[in-house]
C-alpha cells in the first residue's frame, strides 16, 4: 500500500489543528453565553488544546490514508476511529483528474480525483501526492481501465448497452491545420490517413480487422488531437458570457457596500441620477439602477474574459488508448480524460457572436460525473472555425450530414403569442407602478412590442431536427444554440409530450433522455412544436431504430436476452 506525499501530513494537520482549535473555541463561547457554564478565560486552555488535539488527528488520518493500484481494482483505505476500505473497480471508473494550483506547483504536488461513472460526486480524493506520483496513476489506471473494459466486450459479459468506440475513426478527427499552413505533403498525408481510416472502418463494419483495433486500443501514446491557439483562446474568452460570476461578484460588493454607493451615486449623477439616497426621487432611483445594472454587466464580462482565459489557457485534447485526454488552465492546470464508451452525446455550441465570425465549441455528454462542470458537460473543442467542429463531430461520432427539418410555421405563430402576452404583462406592470408613484408616460414601454416579431422568428429558425439512419440530430436555442447528436443506442426513453397550449393547435415537442447527468441540470434535447403526426413519426422511427441498433449490439448476448420489450 501507498501513502500520500510526506507534505500532506503537515497540510492535513494543520488543517485539522485549525479546525480543532475553531471548535474548542465555540464550545467556550456556547457554553458561557447560552448555558452559563464556566468562563471567557477558559478560552486560553482550551484553544491550545483544541489545536494540539486537530494536529494529532490531521497526522492520523494521514498514516492511515493508504492506496493501492492492483490488477482489478483501485483500492482505498481511510479513517482513524473508524476505518474504511474501498475497492473501485476499473471498468467503473469514468475520469482521473489531476489538479494543480500554482502552490501546488511550488512544492511539486498535485491533487488526484478518480470518479466513477453515475456517480455525482468524487469517488476518492488523493491530498496530495507528488506530480510525478500523480502522472503515473493516471496513466496506469487508464491503461488497466481501457484493459477490463476491453476484456469485457470481447468476452460478451457487457449488456449495458456501452458503446465500443471506434478508436481510429475518432483519432481521425485531428484536424488541427489552421488555414494557409498546410504543405501540399501534409496535405497527401491526411488524405492517405483518412482513406487508411475509412478502409479500416468498413472493414470493422463487415466483422474484419478486429485484432488490429484492439491493438490500438491497448496502445497507451498519445495523439494530438486538437490545440487552442492564442487567438482561438482570445476570441473564446470575449465571446463567452458567465452570468453566473455575477453572483459571486455580490460578495465582494457587500464587503464594499459604501464606497460601491458612493461610486454608483458619482457616476449616474451627471445623467439624471440622486445625489444621494434619502433625497431622491423615483426618477433618480431609475437612473440609478440603471447604472448599476449596466455596471454588474460590465464588471461580470470582465471577469468571465478573465476567467475563461486563465481557465482554458493553454487547452490542448489528445487520445491516449481508448481515452480522449485534456489539458488546460494557467494558474490551476488541470488534465482529465473522457472515456470514448462512456460518450452519451456530442453537443456543438455557439452564441450570437461565435456564429458571427463562424466559430463554434464542441461538448461532449458522458454518463455520471463530468469534471468540466459537475455534470457530465466537458469541453473537447472550445472554440474553433465552424466548419472545422462540425467536421470534428461527423467524424467522432461516425453520423452523417444532416439535412434539417423545421416544426410547421403554426409554431411561429405561437411563438408571437406568447411572446406578445409577456409583453403585454410587462406593460400591465409598468402601468401599476405608475399608479403607486409619481412615474408617468408609462405607454412608453409599449416599445418592446417592436421585439416581439424578430424574437418569435429566431426562436423559430433556431429549431431543427434530423432523423438519420444511425442518430438523432437535434437543434434549439439563439443566445446559446446547441445542435446534439445522438446515437440512437444511446437513447434511455423517447417521449411526446403536450401542453394544453400545444393541444389546442395539434402541436407536440419530442423529448430525448440519455444516461447523461447533465440532463438532470438542463432540459434534455427537445424538439419542440412539431405537428403531432410529425412527432410521433419522430418517435415511432426513433423507437424502431433504437431496437435495431440494440439488436445489432446484443447479437453476441449469451444470455440470450431480447430487446422486444416494447
């Protein structure tokens, strides 16, 4: 069994040790303000001994903590009073991630999260092992994890519907020549590869050169797959948008509550706003808010530049084995793989301005935990020309060009609707206000009437879907349009569903589940508005391409199990 680093027993006991002297503290405080018991100056002998006692436990858990890599499983034991062992097996485990802040850095450690797949939160923690420990773990355990996986399918013991991945057709993928850079030779060499890659997927189609892709399947080097550029990286960072760091932004704006006030005050006077709180009016007050909005979006753009390009810095995505391998970050790095057979789906996205300058990121959906983001969301391509991602996604998933449909136009009328009663609403309440306050010309607001039509209309062009042979393509979304594709074995269930709305216009929306965790945190890909017999044509082909593909994968099934269960 291993231990962690020795530098961990000192960050774990002091940790512990401060935790320590933080709880002998409040016991002193609890008990002489609410149970009048003792005194203040109990204090100075029980935070000493609070802290001691922390270190000591720090120290314990760290002898304690051991790991081991077997043949079969990776194993844990932890825990001081109460001990526990745990033995994860490999074909379970989803990612290796390895973490490493710029302290890290300094004392040459790193931070090993092994999660498994369905699981939501980190199966075992390794705080801290050396990066050298670290690089080794995660290649042995991605090595042995490809290894059982592989063992698996050949032996036809795997009923779980796991994809086997096509190692060369996604390898294929690495197109990462940028425009004007290609020499007519590397040119002739990506056209043999790919025409060597072809030939060696049809003939896997008719059941011939098996033994050479489990060959590369067991072959651990590692291929460069695709590189963010400096410029791909500038242009990521300021076409994307975090709302969500606005809110940690309120944070710091609590701490500084009266010098942000007085700063906001400063600015919005000149233009119609108060000069200070007690003596303004509603219009001031307006003004004001104004500003402020303004403001928070601003400063929470800066940041999401910042953020994106300390984040992403440095991007770079390879296959190793079975696995596609990441990197990326310029303080903290962090690298990680995602399991080919654990893919659910493959998401391109792009915002109003990507689309503007014709570049787009590509996600990748895989069953369980995703480090990217917590929720099986992780970033293989995060900006790139459109052309080049789409291309990208064909070949990874092995789909074909899809040639979209569109709901009836109904669904734009619809769309008007609805949008007009928000419209109609925010006026109403602009009205109301105007009734409590000295606010007039409150018809003013009947402007955003003027959006309505455009708003309904890109909603409208923004949804498409393709029924292929082998996946579901789906499209949705304008502020952050996603187009998903799905293969059908990867579909969990496949429904109609109508609102009263919906029924009252013979309109249906298709809902596609996968094993992916991220559908638990977003809306699954949806087509929305069909007419309700193309949706249930949508279904019924979906439903009967799903059986065939199941079929297909369950022609070795030993047990002789049926997929008839509709």
């Amino acid at each position: 069994m291993n231990r962690l680093h020795h530098l961990a027993a000192v960050t774990h006991g002091f940790q512990r040790a401060l935790a320590g002297l933080f709880v002998a503290t409040s016991l002193v405080t609890l008990g002489t303000t609410f149970l009048e018991f003792g005194s203040a100056t109990w204090t100075i002998a029980a935070a000493p001994i609070g802290f001691v006692l922390g270190g000591i436990y720090g120290v314990a858990y760290y002898m304690r903590y051991e790991y081991e890599v077997t043949d079969t499983t990776f194993d844990v034991a932890s825990g001081v009073f109460s001990r526990r062992s745990r033995e994860i097996p490999y074909r379970r485990i989803q990612n290796v991630d390895v973490r490493i802040s710029v302290l890290h850095r300094l004392l040459g450690l790193a931070v090993v999260s092994i999660e498994t797949a369905g699981g939501g939160q980190t199966e075992a923690r390794l705080n801290f092992v050396s990066e050298e420990e670290a690089d080794r773990l995660q290649r042995e355990i991605r090595r042995r994890t490809a290894r059982a996986t592989e063992s698996r399918s050949e032996t036809g013991t795997e009923h779980d519907g796991t994809r086997e991945t096509d190692p060369e057709a996604d390898a294929s993928a690495a197109v990462t020549e940028r425009p004007g850079s290609d020499t007519s030779a590397s040119a002739d060499e990506t056209a043999a590869e790919r025409n060597s890659v072809s030939n060696e997927s049809d003939a896997r189609n008719h059941g011939v050169g098996t033994q050479s892709a489990s060959r590369t399947r067991h072959d651990d080097r590692t291929r460069s797959l695709f590189e963010l550029e400096a410029r791909e990286l500038l242009l990521y960072s300021f076409t994307s948008f975090r709302p969500a760091l606005g809110a940690a932004l309120l944070f710091f704006v609590f701490i500084a509550i009266d010098p942000v006030i007085d700063h906001l005050l400063t600015v919005s006077q000149p233009i119609g706003g108060p000069a200070d709180l007690e003596t303004a009016s509603i219009g001031n007050y307006g003004v004001l808010t104004l500003v402020s909005f303004a403001y928070g979006v601003i400063i929470t753009y800066l940041v999401s530049v910042a953020y994106t390009f300390g984040a992403y810095y440095g991007f770079t995505l390879s296959r190793a084995g079975r696995d596609f391998v990441y990197e990326r970050g310029l303080l903290q790095r962090y690298s990680g793989s995602i399991p080919s057979e654990k893919i659910q789906s493959v998401t391109v996205t792009d915002n109003p301005l990507q689309r503007l300058i014709d570049y787009a990121g590509m996600w990748i959906e895989t069953a369980g935990y995703g480090p990217e983001s917590g929720t099986g969301s992780q970033s293989a391509v995060p900006l790139a020309q459109r052309d080049r991602v789409y291309e990208f996604t064909e070949r990874l998933t092995g789909s074909e060009t899809p040639q979209f449909h569109s709901p009836p136009t109904l669904a734009r009328r619809r769309y008007v609707a609805r949008y007009s009663i928000i419209a109609g609403v925010f006026v109403a309440a602009i009205f109301g206000v105007t009734l409590v306050t000295s606010l007039e010309q409150w018809y003013l607001a009947a402007i955003v009437f003027v959006a309505v039509p455009p708003a309904a209309h890109l909603r409208y062009v923004n949804i498409q879907y393709y029924v292929g042979e082998d996946h579901l393509v789906i499209r949705r979304g304008f502020w952050r349009r996603r187009t998903t594709v799905i293969p059908y074995y990867r579909v969990q269930t496949i429904s109609t569903r109508r609102s009263i709305f919906q029924r009252r216009l013979g309109l249906a929306s298709v809902v596609v589940d996968t094993a992916s965790s991220s559908s638990f945190s977003l809306a699954p890909p949806t087509i929305y508005d069909l007419s309700l017999e193309d949706a249930r044509d949508v279904r019924e082909t979906s439903r009967e391409r799903l059986q065939r593909s199941l079929r297909e994968r369950a022609g070795d099934d030993e047990l002789g199990l049926t997929v008839d269960f509709t």
